[in-house]
C-alpha cells in the first residue's frame, strides 16, 4: 500500500471518529439513544437503511467470483421484493406504534415472557459477527493483520462511538459512509471498464454458468434464499429506522427510494465482480474485490476503494452492534431483573454492547465464512419467528399460552434437521432446514390460532 493509500484511510477513521462523537454524550437519553428522538429526516434514513444493508460485502463478492449472476437472484431480486411489501403494507404501521423493537411489538402483543423470548432470537438475527469477520478479513488481506488482531481491532473502532451517541451515532456516521460506499465501487467499475472492453462483452468473454440464474445450484437451494430474504419484515435494523423516521410518509418513501439505491449498487458491485473473474481468474474468491482493486487503481484510488469497502461493512457492524446491544441489555438483562423499563435503560444498553461484542467475536472466530453465517442464521431463527410477528398485523390471533414453544419449536426443529444432515452427511431427503422449521411453525399456529 502506497502512503497515499494510507492517507485516505487515516482521513476516513477521523472522520468516522469525529462524526460518531460529534454532539454525543453519555448521559443520552433512552428514548433518543434508541430512536434518535423519532425524527429521521428522509435523506438520513435512506442513507443509514441503504448503507447498513451491504455489510456482507466480501460476501457478496465471493458469491460472484464462484457463481456470477446468481448473485443477484438470491442477495438482491428477494430483498426487493420483500423491501417493497414491507414499505407498503407494515412500514406505515409500525411508525403509528409506540414500540421501540421488535422484543416490544411482542410484549406488548403476548406479555413480558414472549418479549424476553423473542428478543433471545432477534440477539442472534442481528448479531454483528459475518459483518466484523468480513472486516477482520479485509483487514488481513490488505494490511497483514493476523485474522484474530483484526477482528478485535475492527470490532472496537467499529462500536466505540456507539457507547456515548447511540443511534444518532449510527445514523451521522452511515451518512459518510453511504457516500464512500458508492465512490469506490464507481471508481472500480470505472477503470476495470477502462483497462478491458465494455460490461457487455463479459458475456461472450466468461463461461456460460456465470450467466445461469440458479449458478449450477439447484432450485430448492435459490427458493431458500428467496425464503430466507424474509427475514427483511422481522430485520431489526428496519424496524428500527421505520419506528425513527419523522413521520409514517418517511418511512415508507425511504424504504422505496433504498430499494433504488439497492439496485444501483447491485449492478456495480455484480459487474465488478465479474470483471475479477475475466481479468484475474484463479485468485481467492473472498478476496475479489480487493485483489482486483490492487492490480488496477492507482495510489490514492486504491485507497478511496478501500474506505468504500471498509463503510460498506463498518455501517452495518455499529448498526447491529447497537441493535444487539439494545436486545440484549434493555429487552432481555433488565426485563429480566424488572417487569417495567427505568430511567437506567441507556447503562443497561451499554453492558449489553460489551457483551454482544464478546460474542459476536467468538462467533467470528468460530464459523469463518461469511456466507455460511447468513445461511445458518437465515435457516434457524426466520422460521420460529417470522409468521408469528406477520400474525400480530391480521385478525389471526395467537395463543398467548402458547405463543413461547410457537417461536421456539420451530427453531429447535430447524436446529435438529441442521445438525442431523451434517452427522449422515446430507438433510433427509436432501430438503434444507428452513422448510422444515416453517413447516412446523404455519402447523402450530394453525392449531393454537384462537
């Protein structure tokens, strides 16, 4: 890395630094540093909604190195789609709610156990560990960082600033880092189009599988994507800019607007993608972004890339590092110890971030593929939670009674399917997990519905 190189990145961690801590302070209120008062402007949702959303960048790179458009057909079609409802048909709701998360929505619809319960299942579904394990890969890759250095170095930078501004934090620092995000990969694209020929002719350059749909794969494993991008109506993260956003207009604008910048960004970082396969095959597939970036950017360049990859990840690490802590300090810890929320809300949060930083890093440690994390997670947790959240927005109502084994049940089914395929060495009947667990869940709400 040339000192140019070096120079971007150090004014990218001070400007980080300086916006995180700008106007912060520890003695935050609970209600803004949660929601930051509920006052989102339009601009500053979509910038923190688009920038959390890409956090498995190396991830998505590595996909498109090994499978090319199928990349698009499982990490970006879906999340329109289910995007686009949630805008429509559960945004505008939400914002009209007092609640201020999802382990909320539950207590308030089926008592302070579920809400405890529930908020155990969204820890793990918002658990910053692929995001700082991309991260500490990237840092491996360019600055030579031992993997366990860098995961360590780049969850506290990533999360220090939360600790005094909450939300506020994450919403001022997203909105620099949505801005580098999209310069980098328009840089990339920019001079890969420059050095070869146009986008175009990657078509008759690369193998025809790069161009399939489903990338070799079969369909059942494109449907469980497809199925597990539902997670967006149970994301934490957008419940919690939805329940921020000035008004229930701005959220809904918001999310429709993302969606534009979702496929804007997309179509740059897919074609980037095989842009690494055409110039520089046989190269690590995790790496592709970078490995192309450092062959083809000049100095300076290469270093503006790597801020936009570094945002892309960093927005996302903060934003479910401030969303687990939440979880696990306020929903659960002080639940737990409290039937009602004191004025100590904010320390409670404060304890949960160490805590959820400890294990996310374990996490990272221990399951290093980023990829695999979104699956496993995905097949796991959305089954035992999904429909009985959509529930609460109809006129099916739920057993309160029951509504502990209707989240867990499901989970445990997932988790024994999942662990079972790996001792015979394949899933019963070669069907993944997550169906079995939804399986189960749409059966036992059918029978305990009231």
């Amino acid at each position: 890395m040339h000192s140019l190189d070096w120079l971007a990145i150090g004014g990218y961690v001070v400007l980080l630094l300086w916006l995180g801590f700008y106007k912060s302070s520890k003695k935050e209120e609970s209600k803004d540093f949660i929601l930051a008062g509920r006052k989102l402007s339009l601009p500053g949702f979509i910038a923190t909604l688009v920038a959390t959303w890409y956090g498995g960048i190396l991830g998505v790179g590595e996909n498109t190195y090994n499978y090319g458009i199928q990349t698009w057909f499982i990490f970006a079609l879906p999340y329109y789609v289910f995007g686009f409802l949630f805008a429509i048909f559960l945004a505008p709701r939400i914002r009209h709610l007092p609640h201020r998360s999802i382990p909320d929505h539950f207590k308030h619809h089926f008592g302070h156990s579920a809400g405890i319960v529930s908020a155990l299942l969204i820890l793990i579904l918002a658990s910053p560990a692929p995001y700082i394990l991309s991260l500490g890969l990237l840092l491996k890759h360019t600055v030579g960082w031992s993997l366990q250095s860098a995961i360590l170095i780049s969850t506290g930078l990533s999360l220090i600033y939360i600790w005094y501004g909450g939300f506020r934090s994450v919403v001022r620092t997203d909105i620099l880092q949505f801005g580098f995000m999209f310069a980098g990969f328009i840089l990339l694209l920019a001079f890969a189009w420059g050095l070869s020929d146009a986008p175009s002719t990657l078509i008759s350059t690369l193998p025809e599988r790069y161009f399939d749909p489903t990338g070799g794969n079969s369909i059942q494993y494109i449907f469980v994507w497809f199925f597990i991008a539902m997670w967006t109506f149970i994301d934490p993260g957008f419940y919690q800019r939805t329940a921020a956003a000035g008004s229930p207009s701005t959220a809904k604008k918001g999310i429709l607007i993302a969606i534009g910048f979702w496929f804007i960004f997309d179509i740059l970082t897919i074609t980037t993608g095989l842009y690494a396969v055409a110039l520089y095959p046989n190269q690590d597939a995790a790496m592709a972004y970078p490995e192309l970036a450092s062959r083809i950017l000049p100095p300076f360049v290469y270093g503006i890339f790597l801020v936009g990859l570094f945002s892309t990840i960093m927005s996302t690490i903060d934003s479910n590092g401030l969303i687990s802590a939440i979880t696990f300090g306020r929903d659960i810890l002080l639940r737990i110890q409290q039937k009602e929320e004191q004025e100590n809300e904010t320390e409670y949060i404060r304890k949960g971030l160490v805590v959820m930083a400890f294990i996310a890093v374990l996490l990272a440690l221990s399951i290093p593929s980023v990829v695999k994390l979104w699956y496993v997670i995905g097949s796991i947790i959305v089954p035992g939670i999904l429909l009985p959240f959509l529930m609460t927005f109809t006129n099916i109502k739920l057993n309160d009674r029951k509504i502990i084994p209707t989240l867990l049940i499901p989970v445990i089914t997932a988790v024994s399917w999942f662990y079972y395929g790996k001792i015979i060495g394949n899933y019963p009947g070669d069907i993944e997990p997550f169906y079995p667990g939804l399986l189960v869940s749409i059966v036992l709400i059918g029978i305990w519905k009231k």
